[in-house]
C-alpha cells in the first residue's frame, strides 16, 4: 500500500517536468532539444545572443512557460487554503471576490483612463489595488461577524456580483477598441510573460506560501470543529484572517498580470486529495505541482487548437475543468470522499 501511495506520489512531479519540457519544445519554430539546454544556460550566464534560436526560446517560450507554472502553483495553494480556511470545496483564490475587483480596477484603467500611478504598469497596479481592497473589505465585514466561512463567502459573492456589474456598464459606454483592450484581464492570458513580471510574483510566493505552510497544522485541526481548535490553543479567528490575506496577496499579484484564468484554484486540490489524502502539508505542495500541470498544458491546448492564433487560456482551463471537476464529483461520491 505504501509503495504503491509513494508511486503515485511520484507521477505528480513526473508529469509536471513532462508538461513544462513540452511546453518549452512545441511551437511553429523548431529548436533541437540539445540547443534548448544550450540557450537554458546561455540566458542563465547572461551570455550575449541575438539569435533567432535564442529568442524564441529565451524570450517568449521560456517565460510564457514559467509564468504559466508560478501562476499555477499560486493559484492552486490559494485554492487548498480558501477551502480548508471557509471549509467550503467549492471555494477557489476567488470566492472573495478578488478577481472581480482586479477586473473592475483595470477596467478603470482602460476605460475610463482613470488609473492611480503613472508608466507601464498602471493597469496592473490598479488591478493589484482593487483587488486588495475587495479582501479588506471582505475582512472589515467579516471581522464584525467573528470571521466566519459563511459571512465571507457570502461578502465575497456580493463583492464579485457588484463589481462585475459596474465592469458591463462601463463597457457599455465604451469604445470598441478600449473594450477589445478589457477581454485579456476578463478571460485570462499568458501572452505577456516577461521575466520581470515572473520575478514580483514568485518574490510574493516565496514570502507567503512558507508562512501557509507553515499554518497548515492549524487549518488540519480546524477541520474538526472550532471548539476542538480553540481548546487546543488555536485562534480560529486570526488564522482565518491570516490565511485569507495571504491568499488575497498572492491571487491578486498572479490576477493583475495574467487576468482572470478560472478553475485551477478549485479542481487541484481535490484531484491530490483523491490521490494522496486530506493532509494540508501534503495538499499544498501536491496542489502546487498540479496546478502548474494544468496551466502547462491548458496553455499548451490554447497554442495547438487553431495554430497560429493562441486562444484565451481561461476559456481553455474553463472548458477543461468544467466537466473535468463533474466527474471529480461523481468519483468522490463513489467512493464516498463528498
């Protein structure tokens, strides 16, 4: 029984290495694997090249792929956490509304040309912005109301529907053009990555994630009721809110560069914990490694399905997590895991 949980274990790293090396090799121009490797260390040297090799490589498949993994594994620990912390399996990193709020504050930006910094990233930093805010005010609520799951969940949704709404109604008063600008934050894109972007998220990720580790064991007694928890010196309360802000910072960091890529954050971790079990330690690394597959190889679906135009990856991670979290269902149920 052991060996075979330890085999499975390992699949998922196997087909996480499987799903980044053929993301790196597929596309219309073709690099031998060896050059690959080459350009890898090249870039990584700092080494001067102009080639186009190099290029396609080092400047758009390598990012385009990493930014991919980072956004995945963010979005799949968000997800773990949002689900143990609102003890909800339907949560995702945007049950509070966060990716409703980054829509709106980018909206602002393009639309109404109404942004609160000056240069290249202003709409990036006003959806950053917005979608911090929804949490805090999700929080402030919520906190009146001792933090509990259901006061969240259901601020969040209200949060989400508002703000999507005023998201249509400038979009109605709006040029074409500006509106055609608005569809990346609305169905997601990887089309963007650069090396810069990959850094602040996975500097934000290397801040947080450790410290959701690290509060793992709390969530795991949680799971138990919160009197047991209580009694057992944990404040319920504060590793709620601990744990939700954290998820915030790191979904709003990947939503304001990426727009918003559904499904990743809600069907991960209940694909490890059919496979390896309800340990949140184990949960959130697995989930990591997961969501990153999936990301890999949505992307890699959206770059294949009508070459050379690259469809919205959201659109593709929504078309494949949408039956794909049905039949999870109907696993669980069978095996009586719901």
């Amino acid at each position: 029984m052991k060996t075979s949980s330890k085999a499975i274990e390992f699949l998922f790293p196997l087909i996480f290495l499987i799903a980044v090396v053929l993301s790196i090799n597929i596309g219309p121009y073709d690099v031998e694997p060896i050059e690959i490797l080459r350009i890898i260390m090249d870039g990584i040297k700092q080494v001067p090249r102009s080639d186009n090799a190099f290029l396609v490589i080092w400047r758009i498949r390598l990012p385009r792929t990493i930014l991919a993994v980072v956004t995945g594994v963010g979005l799949a620990i968000c997800g773990t956490i949002m689900q143990s912390v609102l003890d909800n399996p339907m949560a995702s990193p945007f049950t509070l509304g966060i990716s409703s709020g980054a829509s709106f504050g980018a909206a602002l930006a393009i639309l109404l040309e109404f942004y609160l910094i000056q240069g290249t990233y202003f709409i990036v930093f006003n959806a950053f912005i917005f979608a911090l805010v929804t949490s805090i005010v999700v929080f402030t609520i919520s906190s009146r109301y001792n933090a509990s799951p259901e006061t969240m969940v259901l601020t969040g949704i209200g949060l989400s529907f508002l703000f999507s709404s005023l998201t249509i109604l400038l979009e109605y008063f709006s040029s074409s053009e500006a509106v055609y600008n608005l569809q990346f934050w609305i169905h997601g894109s990887l089309g963007k990555a650069t090396w810069e972007k990959i850094g602040i998220i996975s500097i934000i990720q290397m801040l947080t994630i450790p410290v959701l580790y690290w509060k793992a064991l709390n969530l795991d007694v949680m799971a138990y009721g919160e009197d047991q928890a209580t009694s057992l010196g944990i404040n319920v309360k504060n590793t709620r809110i601990l744990s939700a802000g954290l998820v915030s910072i790191i979904a709003a960091s990947i939503v304001c560069f990426t727009g918003v890529i559904g499904f990743i954050g809600l069907v991960s971790p209940h694909i490890v914990r059919i496979f390896i079990g309800s340990n949140s330690r184990k949960v959130i690394v697995f989930s990591g490694l997961t969501g990153a597959s999936l990301l890999v190889l949505s992307d890699i679906v959206s770059s294949m399905i009508m070459p050379p135009l690259i469809l919205p990856i959201g659109a593709i991670t929504s078309l494949i997590g949408a039956p794909f979290f049905l039949y999870l269902i109907q696993k669980r149920r069978r095996f009586g895991n719901a």
